[in-house]
C-alpha cells in the first residue's frame, strides 16, 4: 500500500512529519484528520526498500545528488503547461484537478514532484500563486505575478494563455538570438579544429620528407614547420593552461557586480552584436511589460519583474533607477529616456500609452516591431557570416596546402 509523508502543526507551533500508509492521498488526509492532525504539506513518499528513518547516509547523498541534477524546466515547457492550464480551467475543469492531470502527464521528474506538491496545496485551500512560491527554481517571478493577477481578478484562464503566449515569444526570441550567435562560434571551432589537426599531423609527415630529399624549405613552409614543434611540444601545454586561467579569471570577473556592468555595457557597443542584443532586451521588455501592466499587475512590482529577467547589467540598473523615479512620481517613459539605454522610439511609444491609457497594446505593437527588427538582423548577420566562415575556412585549409607543396618546386629543381 502507498506510503505518504505528511508534515503538520503542532499546538505549540512546531513542525513535525509522520508517515502516512493509505490507499491513495485522500485517504491518508482523512486519517490525519481523523487523528486530530491537519497537514500543511502531504506528498507520496518515493519508491525505496527502506523506510524514511532508516536509511543511511549514503543513501540520502545519493538522493540530494539525484536531486540536485534533475534538469529544470525550458521555457517551453512552463509555456505548455500555462497553455495547457488555461485550456483545462476554460472548460471549466476545477484547479486542482486540473493540476492532478497535468502532474500524471508531466515526464521531467523535479516539475512532476512540484506540480503534486502544488496539487496538494491548493486542494488544502492555498491559491495556485502562493502555491507556486515555494518552488523559484522552476517558476519564476514573473509567473508567479501574473499567475497571482489572474487569481485576484478572476481572469486566471485568460492570464495563463497570455502568460504561454508571452513565453512562447521569448522563447522563439532567445532562439533567434543563439542561432545568431552560435553559428559563427560553431563554424570558428571547427577552423580552429582543422587548423590544429593539420599544422600537428599533416605537416611534420610533410617535413621530414621534404629534408630526407634534400629541399631547402620556403620561409612560409618553415614558419609552419616551426609552428608545429612548438605546438608539438610543451608550450602547448602552457598555452592550454593559460586560456584555461584565463577564462577562469574572466568569470570571476563577471561574477562581480562592477564586472558584469562593464562587461554587458560593452557588448552593447560591439558592433551588430551589440545592435541585437538591444533590440532583444528592448523587445523582451515591451512585451513582458505589456504582459504585466494588461495582466493588472502593480507598476513598481512590474518593475521589480522587468529588472530580474532583463539579462543584462546596464539594462537592470537603469530599470532600477526608473522603478525609483516612478516611487517619487516621476514618469516611466521620462524616467528610462534620461537613462538613454532602450531606443528613443520605444520610449516615444510607451509616453503615448501613458498618456492614452493603452499602455498595454502600444506596447505590444513596439514588441512586434523590435521582434521583426531581431530576425531581420539575424538573417543579414547569418547571410554575412556564412560566406566569411567558408572563407576562412578555405584560407586555413588552402595556406597549408601552399605551405606543403611550395618545397617541391625546390625539389624538381635540384632534379633539373
């Protein structure tokens, strides 16, 4: 039969646990209750050939491990599961059982034990949004808010589809973005890779021919040759170790507060990156703002949402500047255009849906815009990395095939 661990409140006030063996969950509540206990918490104990009290220590570092590598959820997959609830609660399916189905259906094992977990909580009388609270390793603040929103005003179906909607779209612009971004990195390694294996490989076979006949190497060809023992050798080592060292500095430099402000405030600046990472945040942020401010949620705790999920440095401070302005009556869109970080346009747009109360469709019409400005970037960027990358792949490629045969003109002349 079942066993669930069930934690309740003692009249003193401390918290303790007790197991629980029934045939299914509301069962083991009813004998809590019948024993005069009221669980605050109750959720199946996992499959083991122990009990909880017995097991060693091994095995619970194996568990906390287990735990601890369970992969979280995409953003994709919190979008399907908003799209899902939204459906199930429109068809006037109640939440909690809404819950029990998508958490049957649910494969990933951390998302699976938080949605029974919530299941329980919310079948106790706890709102989905505070429910939602004890687990921010899978969903976030701004979940939580609009999840919250929906509940205050009733329109918690109608939030959870916009919510997936919101989310579909930072997916589709984060794809866009590494797509971008991981081409050229990709293509780069593998011109790095060719490099290496034919300077350490090929060209050494190449040399000791070359001096068994006798032929005077060009400078080219030795400058190659030379290369390759170093690279052959233990300064290979030492380089390795470097860029190792390196990369190791280089994030605990981000790391820091200062770091990641100079680091992101300069690839704002690099040229075409910098352009689409702007567009990008300045698209991210009209369209989750659009997302909260229709949702019903507080301007100040939208803010607070905005800064947290923007991902760049400059772009968190100044929205935390702005959210201090907005607390001292100032507005938002004359707030953010004295901080000069998103566009003047977007900026221009959000005084007009301040001054019309229709902030949340001007700014999903800016989020449009910015999100096709992305994908025009990104297609111009692949369509000019391409051919680059095929280039520099050849040259690698056909300067060492020059390196290699420019010695047999020496050859044929010391034939001659």
């Amino acid at each position: 039969m079942p066993v669930f661990i069930a934690n309740y409140t003692t009249r003193q006030g401390a918290t303790k646990e007790v197991q629980v063996t029934a045939a299914n969950m509301a069962m083991a509540k009813r004998d809590l209750r019948r024993s005069g206990k009221i669980a605050t918490s109750i959720v199946p104990q996992p499959t083991s050939s122990k009990p909880t009290k017995t097991r060693g220590p091994s095995m619970d570092l194996g568990q906390t491990l287990s735990k601890l590598m369970e992969s979280r959820p995409g953003i994709r997959e919190k979008a399907l599961f908003s799209n899902k609830m939204a459906a199930l609660i429109d068809a006037g399916v109640p939440i909690v059982r809404g819950l029990e189905m998508m958490a049957s259906q649910q494969k990933q094992p951390l998302f699976k034990r938080a949605l029974t977990a919530i299941c329980v909580e919310v079948n106790q009388g706890t709102n989905l949004g505070t429910a939602m609270r004890r687990w921010p390793m899978i969903f976030d603040r701004l979940m939580i808010s609009m999840v919250e929103a929906g509940e205050a005003g009733g329109v918690l179906d109608e939030t959870l589809r916009r919510l997936a909607k919101l989310q579909e779209d930072v997916a589709k612009l984060q794809n866009q973005i590494k797509g971008a971004l991981g081409y050229p990195v990709a293509v780069l390694f593998i011109a790095i890779a060719v490099f290496l294996g034919m300077t350490i490989f090929i060209i050494p076979q190449f040399a000791d021919i070359f001096k068994s006949l006798g032929a005077e190497l060009p400078a080219f060809t030795q400058m190659l040759v030379d290369l390759s023992g170093l690279l052959r050798s233990t300064f290979s080592l030492y380089a390795v170790l470097a860029i190792a060292g390196s990369s190791y500095l280089f994030s605990r430099y981000y790391s820091t507060a200062a770091g990641r402000m100079n680091v992101d405030k300069f690839l704002l600046k690099v040229p075409l990156f910098g352009d689409l990472i702007l567009k990008s945040a300045t698209a991210q942020f009209c369209r989750t703002y659009s997302a909260l401010s229709r949702a019903g949620v507080p301007i100040l705790q939208a803010l607070e949402i905005l800064k947290q999920t923007s991902g760049n440095a400059a772009v968190q401070e100044a929205l935390e500047k702005a959210r201090n302005d907005v607390q001292e009556g100032i507005s938002l869109s004359k707030s953010l255009l004295s901080k000069q970080i998103f566009p003047d346009m977007a900026l221009s747009m959000l005084a007009i849906g301040e001054e019309t109360g229709e902030m949340d469709a001007m700014l999903s019409k800016v989020a449009d815009f910015y999100e096709e400005e992305v994908s025009l970037i990104v297609k111009n960027l692949t369509a000019m990395l391409e051919p680059a990358m095929i280039v520099l792949v050849g040259g690698i490629v056909g300067a060492i095939l020059v390196a290699m045969y420019l010695p047999m003109f020496s050859v044929f002349q010391n034939i001659n």
